[in-house]
C-alpha cells in the first residue's frame, strides 16, 4: 500500500518537473531524483508482487539491479557535466584562438592577454581578458567606446553567444614598462646567482617609469663595489638594501640582499 502511494506522489512530482528538467543542473538532479525514487517504488511493488505470487526472493534483488542499471547512465552524464563547471573548463564550440583573432582585429586593440572563457551555470558562459588598446584611447576619452566593442564581438560573433564578459583594459605604454621591469628583476636575479652564490635576493615591490637601457645599482645600506654603468660588477659584503635607476630616472626595484 505504502508502495503505491509513494508511486501516485512520485508520478505527480515528475509531471510537475518535467517542463523545466532542463533548465539548469538543480531542476535535472532534483528530476532524476524524483524518477529514481519513482522507480524504486516501482521496483518494490513489482518484487513483491512476484515473491507473492511465486515464492522467488531473488526478484527483490534482481529488482534493485536493474532499477541501478537505469539510474547509472543518467547520473554519469550529470555529473560528467558539472565537473565541466566545477573545473572551469572552455564552453564546448568557443575556441579562444578564434575569440583572439576576433579581438585582434578590433580598431585600436593592440594585444589581448589572460584569455578565460569558462561556463558559470547552465547556459551562462562567460570571458574574462586583459585587452592592450592604444595610449590615445584613454587620452582622447573613448577607452569606453573600444571596451563596448570588444563586449559586442564577444556577444555575437560566435557559435555560442557570451553576454557575460569582463575585459581589462591596458595602455601599451604600461604593458611595456611592465615587462620591462620583470625582465630587469630576472637578469639581475640570474646575474647575482652566478657571480655570488652567497647571496639571495627577497624582492618587494616594482614601479615603472624608465625608458632606458643603462642600469646602475645603487646600493643603500650594503657594501657595494664596482657598480657603475661601464661593468655593473656588484659585491653585497652585508645584508642591506638596493634600488635600480635607468639613466638617473628611478624605476623603483628594490629588496633585500640577505647572505644565505
């Protein structure tokens, strides 16, 4: 009895369900809920009509294997379909290459760098990029004109349309002082690794306002010799501090010198 009227309520919730099971994961997991639990009511009645009638036990078991059996596809594709969100992968029929190339060949876009794309909920794909645009974009006022366009490529250029995007937008002038600097902190980190093996270097910070190639190290409070711009040859006698200038401008590298 029991069995039955767990049927008739699972019967009602899966109708009920039914015009929205696809909407998003939730609405699927809670339908195949209630299918699975429809079908175990099923399963129970049909058992126990058969050990009823003919005495077989077994047809609870087989019951429950084959109930399983049609359970299993539906839960694997389910959950094979939320990972894809949980790790963030790619939307399936978006190519990054082709969103770049696309981005590329907007006016005023110079580079596009830290593409992501990745699916947030059911059907809700979204972008995320550094755009490099032109130094005048921001001078001449129209850096939210070049960002509405990138947004409006994305939108609708594509096999899957992203409404959603976030796109940072960079001036090529900062880009370069950017890479500039990080290059500057490595050789200078391979060069003191070679010449002094003693010596490990904790770097704090970077700014950016150089435009030269001459380096000097200035050191602070560490003993410091042959440091001019013909050798640069540096010796760090103690722990103490420096800073890197380009061509008497002060770009701002600095950290510490400490033996290891």
């Amino acid at each position: 009895m029991f069995g039955v009227v767990g049927l008739v309520v699972n019967i009602i919730a899966i109708v009920v369900l039914s015009a929205n099971r696809g909407a998003n994961f939730n609405m699927r997991a809670a339908f195949l809920e209630v299918l699975n639990d429809a079908l175990g009511s099923l399963g129970v009645i049909a058992a126990a009509i058969i050990i009823w009638t003919t005495g077989f036990q077994q047809a609870d078991a087989i019951a429950g294997l084959f109930i399983a059996a049609l359970i299993a596809p539906r839960a694997f594709l389910l959950m094979k379909e939320t990972a894809g969100v949980l790790m963030e992968f790619t939307p399936k029929g978006l190519d990054l290459d082709e969103v770049r190339r696309h981005i590329l060949e907007l006016e005023h876009v110079v580079a596009v760098h830290d593409l992501h794309a990745s699916t947030v909920a059911t059907g809700l794909p979204t972008i995320s990029a550094h755009v490099v645009v032109d130094d005048e974009c921001f001078t001449d006022g129209h850096a939210a004109e070049v960002l509405q366009d990138i947004q409006q490529c994305v939108a609708g250029h594509f096999p899957i349309a992203v409404p959603h995007s976030t796109f940072q937008i960079e001036t090529a002038r900062s880009v370069s002082r950017r890479r500039l600097a990080s290059g500057i902190r490595r050789w200078w980190r391979r060069r003191l690794a070679l010449q002094h093996p003693g010596v490990g270097l904790a770097w704090e910070h970077a700014a950016y306002r150089c435009r030269a190639a001459a380096v000097i190290l200035l050191p602070s409070h560490a003993s410091v010799t042959g440091s001019t711009p013909a050798n640069g040859d540096v010796v760090v006698e103690q722990p103490g501090t420096f800073s890197v200038v380009m061509n008497e401008e002060i770009l701002a590298i600095e950290g510490r010198a400490e033996p290891t």
